[in-house]
C-alpha cells in the first residue's frame, strides 16, 4: 500500500522560506515521479511542481518558477518542496502526490494522480 507523508508546513512571512518534506512507502520510490499540489480556501486544487523518476527533469506553474524547487532523494524514499520568496497567495495545503504508473512523466504533469498525501498547511502573512 503505497503511503505518502508530508511534513514541515507553517506560519511563514511574506519573503520568507519553507521547506516541505514528503515520504513514501509501499513501493519502488526511484520509479515514479512525484509532485506537489495546493488548495487554497476556496479554490481547486492546483497543481504546483513535480518531479521526473529519473530525477533530470523538472516541471513548474508559472506563478512558483524562479522561487521554488522541488528534489528527491531516492535513498531516503522522500521528496523535498523548498519554497523561498513566498508570498500570502502561496497559502494553502499542500498535498504531495504520485501516480500509479513507473517510469512516466505525463500521469503527474496533467493531474491524473492516484496517491496523495494527508496535505500541510502553509501560511504566508503579509
């Protein structure tokens, strides 16, 4: 049973730094993508920024490039959102996701996800 575990989520001012750590279990981590989602009061879910398996690509929403990235550590099953310049409008949950298929980009990139994590909440104040 595949699991996801999100941590490090909080209370953060306008221009400051989060980062955001996601463990998994249950399965090969090494061979999947992975990715993070937000949902902000109100509003659907997003998705934000992944990850490729293989760890050479990475894919953004416009409105985070430039301020986050997002890693993964295949020995330790876990993959890192760090967040810097954050603004109030980056407040939401955040939901670390994964797909069912190995070895593909595109299921994360166009939203077709099958695993999520419990979700952490960020919050930027201005």
């Amino acid at each position: 049973q595949v699991q996801l575990v999100e941590s490090g989520g909080g209370l953060v001012q306008a221009g400051g730094s989060l980062r955001l750590s996601c463990a998994a279990s249950g399965r090969t981590f090494r061979n999947y993508a992975m990715g993070w989602f937000r949902q902000a009061p109100g509003k659907e879910r997003e998705f934000v920024i992944a990850i490729s398996w293989t760890g050479g690509n990475t894919y953004y929403t416009d409105s985070v490039k430039g301020r986050f990235t997002i890693s993964r550590d295949n020995a330790k099953n876990t993959v890192y959102l760090q967040m810097n310049s954050l603004k109030p409008e980056d407040t939401a949950i955040y939901y670390c996701a994964a797909p069912r298929n190995p070895h593909n980009d595109d299921d994360i990139r166009v939203g077709r996800i099958d695993y999520w994590g419990q979700g952490t909440q960020v919050t930027v104040s201005s």
